[in-house]
C-alpha cells in the first residue's frame, strides 16, 4: 500500500490540494479565503490533468524522436487555464474590492443580512 502512494505521490497531493479548496470555499465564510480555496482547487486541477499526461519513457513530440511520444494537448490546456485563472482570479478580487466598500465587510453571512435589511 505504501509503494503504491510512493508510486502516485502526485495524484495524492492533486487530491489533497483539491480537498483543501473543497474545504475553504465551503467552510469559509470570508469572501477572500473563498476566492483563495478556488485558487487552490484549480492548482489541484492543474496538477493532476499535468500528471496524468506523463509517460514514463517517452520522449517529446519531435518528429526525429523514437516513439512512444508524450501528447502535449494537456500542457497547452494547462496554460490556457493558467491565464483563464489568473483572470478569474482578478475579476474576483476586483469584485471583493468593490462588496468591501459597498458593505464594510468580506463576511458572507454579514453581506446576507445587510442585504436583507435593504
């Protein structure tokens, strides 16, 4: 059992970094540590969809190279997520910017009732 957690070390830290973002963006209630547990979810993503195009012996896509080749459409995908979080990311926290003026406060629970008082 522990050879093969060794083995898949990377697939278990994607997990883990998955859970923890799970976690924060459910049991957080400060808009903040939400926009982080996102952050966190998506290197957990990126992580494993990076380690499940790895193969062992293979070299890359070159056309002078021996095959088995390594398909580079994840590492393209990857970085194109990369950017498309960064983004996210951005807008994100130019939104918190703009609730924290509006309503003094990044607690979720506290936003919900001033905007029922409204």
């Amino acid at each position: 059992m522990i050879d093969l957690l060794a083995d898949r070390l990377y697939y278990v830290v994607a997990f883990l970094l998955l859970g923890v973002g799970t976690y924060t963006l459910i049991g957080s209630s400060n808009v903040v540590k939400k926009v982080i547990g996102m952050n966190v979810f998506q290197t957990g993503i990126f992580l494993f969809f990076i380690t499940s195009a790895f193969v062992t012996g293979a070299s890359p896509p070159l056309l002078t190279a021996p095959a088995p080749h390594v398909s580079p459409l994840p590492h393209v995908l990857i970085l194109t997520a990369i950017v498309v979080g960064v983004s996210l990311t951005a807008v994100a926290l130019g939104l918190v910017v703009r609730v924290y003026e509006e309503y003094g406060t990044l607690n979720e629970e506290a936003i919900r009732r001033v905007s029922h008082d409204e």
